[in-house]
C-alpha cells in the first residue's frame, strides 16, 4: 500500500480554496476532495505496518486547525514547477505535528514546506507567484494515514483505519 500522512481540508475550505485558485494554462486542477497537506511521505506499507503507522498518527492527540495562506506559487520552483500550489504561513501546530510524525515514524525525505497543490502538469511550467494579499484562512481535518492510489482518472485517497 502507497501511504503518506495528510490533514485534509475540511470541505468549506476546499470548496473555497478550489473557487478561489487561479486557472493556469497547461495545469490540471486537483479535485477539491484531495486538497490536504501531506505532513510525511511513507511510501510502500505492509497492513501490518500500516496498522502500526495509524496508531502513531492517533497519539498525536491532534485537533482541526486554522492555517492563513501565504501565496501561489510552484514547485520545486515557479520557473520550473510540476504542480501549483497554496503555501500556508509557517503554523508551530503544523510543524509540530511533523516534528512529531518524524519523531515517532523516522526521517522525512525532503524538508517540511506547508503547502497544498491545486494543480498538476505533466511536464514542467512556469508558475507566477501570487502573493495573497488579504487573510485567507482554510481549516485542516485532524491528520491521518491515507492510502495513495493512481488511477487513469486522477489520485484516489482513502484515509486507512483499522477498528
């Protein structure tokens, strides 16, 4: 199973996010089902990992959260970006939870820059950052474990709980 960690947007806010993100030539936009913010990447998990992963996410103890935007942008960089994204301004409830997530599950493999991608492209394109000039807030879900699925109609995630 392909697994990562994510606090999803509550549906408001990514109904809202989704209205509210520039339409840029060449980028598929994400469904706004799938906005969230990937707190740590996991990749490949057995179900008996995944089992163990999932109650490590749970002692977190982590509630919803509000998060203010920052920009548009892309990455890796805007001259060059594969996907365009919402940067959040650095939250210490978000970085915690990372921090947290590294501490219990081990290292990440790139650093932690909050962001939510609203768009792809299948090759790389150049991204003009957009700096949001008012107070744009979004509110995340309590994080969880998801299972990644490509399917030729887009990403699937399904948030993996075990009773």
């Amino acid at each position: 199973m392909r697994c990562f960690v994510a606090a999803f947007l509550e549906s408001d806010s990514a109904a809202r996010l989704s209205r509210l993100a520039p339409k840029i030539e060449g980028f598929t936009p994400v469904n706004p089902d799938n906005l969230h913010v990937t707190l740590l990447f996991l990749g490949e998990l057995t179900e008996d990992q995944a089992r163990t992963t999932s109650k490590q996410v749970q002692t977190l103890g982590a509630g919803p959260l509000r998060c203010e935007l920052m920009a548009i942008t892309g990455l890796p960089r805007p001259s060059r970006a594969a996907v365009a994204v919402a940067e959040l301004h650095p939250h210490r409830v978000l970085a915690s939870w990372h921090a947290g997530l590294i501490e219990r599950l081990g290292p990440a493999d790139r650093q932690f820059r909050p962001h939510v991608t609203l768009a792809r492209s299948r090759r790389p394109r150049g991204v003009k950052v957009q700096p949001v000039t008012s107070r744009i807030y979004i509110r995340l879900r309590p994080p969880a474990l998801y299972l990644s699925e490509t399917l030729p109609a887009g990403a699937r995630y399904s948030e993996i709980s075990f009773s």
